[in-house]
C-alpha cells in the first residue's frame, strides 16, 4: 500500500489479485458537498485525444462484481475533451464510481489506466484471458474534494464484441452470470460466391451482465467467422454467423432468452413440489405460494403440514440459508389478542423469537383479526404484517411443515 500526501488529502491503492480500488479521502472536515475530477486523456503515443467522451459511473462492488450502477445513465455527470485531450467532470456525488468510456460499451477506445500524481493504477478488463467484470480502476472522492491532473491513459482495443442479453418483452438480463460461448471457423471463398469450410474451434466462460445486460469479449483473435451464444439457467440464445476483420470490433449484438418465463415457471413448479427434511429434528419443510396468511394456513391444512413454526435459533438459521431468496414469507405466528400468550399456529409454545428492527408487535388486534408475522425478505427477521399495511401485498409464499414425512 502507497500513499500519496497532498493538501491534507491521501490516495491509497489497494491492490487485488485481479481487481483495482482506489480510494480518495480528504479532510475530515470537509463539507459533504459534490465534487469533481479534471485532466487530459492521451493516447498509448502519449498524445492528446479529442472528442473522448467520458463519464462517472456510480456503483456498487462486491467482491470484484459490479452491482450498480447506483443512478440511471442519464445521471452520469460527464464531459468531453477539448482538442487538447482536457476534461472536466463536475457535480460527482461522493460514492463508489468508476471512469468509464461514454458509451461504456460503444466507443472506440478502452482506458488502459489512471495517473493520479506519482501512482499508475492499471486496467486488466481488456487483457487476454482476464475476465472482464474484474480490473476496472474504481474511485471514491470524499465529499467537496476536487482531484485534479488527472490521466487517462486510453487505447484503440483489440478485436471485441459486445451484446446485450434480454428477456422477450425487452427486459434486460441485468447483473447475471451467463455462460458465454464464442465459436469460430475459418472458411475460403472462391468463383466469388463459392465458400469451402476449414478450421474452427469454440472458447466460453462465465461473465456477468452489467446493469444494462450488456457483456464484452475478446475472445476474437483473427479474420472468421463468429458465432455467439449465452446460457442462462437453462436456457439458450445465439447470434448468427458473421464475419470479422482483423482489429474489427463487433458491437451491440442482441441475444433474446426466448422462452425463460416459461421454463422459470416450470422449475418453480418443481422445486416447490419437493419437500426437504431439516436432519436435526427430521421435519420436512416446503415453500408454497399464497394470496394472503389465512390462504396460505388453509393450503398447509389441505396436505396434512401446518404454517412453520420456528422454535430455536438451529432452525431460524437453517431456514435462512435453505430460503435465501430475497422475498417474504408467512410463518405460522399472528400477534396474539390482549392478555393471550404467544403461540405457534400448530400448537407448540413459543419459546424463541428472532424479530426485526421494529421489535416484538404490542398484544393487540386490529378490527379484521389478529396481525400475521412474516419473515422479513432480507434479513428473514421476523415483522408483523396486517392488511393495511403496504409490504402485505408484497408477501405472495409461505413456509410450511410437517412431522412425519
């Protein structure tokens, strides 16, 4: 770790095995006002490039993935460089952001790397056999700093393509891990119209979509013909053949998961058949889908199980990780009525208890009945949700439990 040391400000690099993180920070006093970056984008000749269009992308990395961005395009504070290579990014908000090209995937230079004083942060993101989602020189500028004398060190990329990955009605695949397939042949053509086949071969991976869906390769290597497909979650889309110089670039490709609405129902539909045993006390626990806490009681009675009743904190936790998705879902728990004890649905005592940040509900009911107790969907904490409540409409599962199985 370096640390540079100017007007009370300090830039200290970390650097990963694969991934680049800069880190910005000022007086500690400073006002937490916007801020910006300045400087001058050359070329791998160390000349000034103009008309480079640059942005600031906020976003979120968790380890090495981006997650953001964190604000639409639109609200990317940008600039675009004077014939002497300058720019100047105001109105930047103090979080994690990247710089990127503008159209990050749609301009005819990458950024190599960033010069910031005596400290050089390489780029590995358009390297050979380094993964794209990983390299990428993220900054965070603490709030009223202004960094200034920037480089940006760009270059024209080797041979790339880069799509987008959407579901039928446009919807883009966003921030999911697909496997990508570029498949290759090398074919002569003769008389002009004639073409005789030769070599080939296939390269894929994992990468990760952006917020956008959007992905880049560079898996081309020489004058072929190209073809691409991705795979998610069982599902497949892929490109027609098409032909690439060399140096060529091959943009805004459009691969539609035609029938994933579908084949997601079907799955849901049989993992929810599917009961699992917890092997420390041998129950067997399914998850069903419901329109409300009282459907969801009624169709655990219709297979001999009861709503889940959760009674130390081995099985709070290994619920949690056997449902880890981000939803909610009903427990067999309502808030008992003014001077009743706490007690599960299914009859047994209520002996532990996991509640969210709002606390354990007072004893009380409302008009309509007794509240319901849901886990909450992130944290699978438990919260009291009644009908006028605006998460109610939101909770659609439930777990529910049996003895023997």
């Amino acid at each position: 770790m370096k640390h540079l040391h100017s007007r009370q400000s300090s830039i200290t690099m970390f650097i990963g095995i694969l991934a680049l993180t800069f880190t910005i920070s000022g007086n500690a006093t400073a006002q937490k006002t916007l801020s910006s970056l300045s400087g001058k984008v050359i070329d791998e000749k160390g000349k000034p490039v103009a008309g480079i269009k640059l942005a600031i992308k906020p976003v979120k990395i968790n380890r090495g993935y981006e997650e953001g961005p964190l604000a639409p395009i639109a609200s990317w504070p940008r600039a675009v460089t004077d014939k002497e290579g300058h720019f100047s990014i105001t109105n930047i908000n103090p979080v994690s952001s990247r710089v990127v090209m503008f159209p990050e995937h749609g301009s005819d230079y990458e950024i190599m790397s960033l010069e910031l004083g005596n400290i050089t942060v390489y780029s590995t993101a358009f390297r050979p056999n380094f993964p794209v989602w990983f390299g990428k020189p993220t900054i965070a500028i603490e709030p009223g700093e202004h960094l200034e004398n920037v480089v940006v060190n760009v270059q024209k990329p080797r041979m790339r393509i880069s799509g987008r990955v959407v579901l039928p009605d446009g919807t883009p695949l966003a921030n999911k891990e697909v496997y990508l397939t570029v498949r290759h042949r090398h074919r002569n053509t003769f008389l002009f119209f004639f073409s005789s086949g030769g070599g080939g071969g296939s390269s894929g991976r994992s990468v990760k979509t952006d917020s956008e869906g959007y992905f880049v390769t560079y898996s081309p290597d020489d004058e072929e013909e190209y073809m691409v497909s991705v795979k998610y979650e069982g599902i497949t889309a892929k490109t027609r053949w098409f032909r690439m110089k060399k140096g060529q670039r091959k943009d805004n490709l459009k691969l539609t998961l035609r029938g994933f609405e579908k084949h997601k129902l079907n799955r849901e539909k049989a993992r929810q058949a599917v009961w699992t045993v917890n092997p420390e006390n041998q129950h067997a626990y399914r998850r069903i889908e419901c329109d409300s806490w009282e459907d969801a009681k009624a169709k655990a009675q219709a297979e001999n199980a009861y709503l889940v009743a959760i009674n130390d904190e081995a099985e709070q936790k290994w619920l949690e990780s056997l449902y880890s998705e981000s939803v909610f879902f009903w427990i067999g728990l309502q808030v008992p009525k003014k001077g009743k004890a706490w007690r599960w649905n299914s009859g047994e005592p209520f002996t532990y208890a996991n509640w969210g940040p709002s606390g354990k509900p007072d004893n009380i009911s409302t008009s309509e009945g007794t509240v319901p107790i849901a886990l909450i969907f992130s944290t699978k904490k438990w919260m009291a949700i009644d009908s006028k409540n605006p998460l109610s409409s939101m909770v659609k599962k439930a777990i529910i439990e049996k003895n023997n199985f």
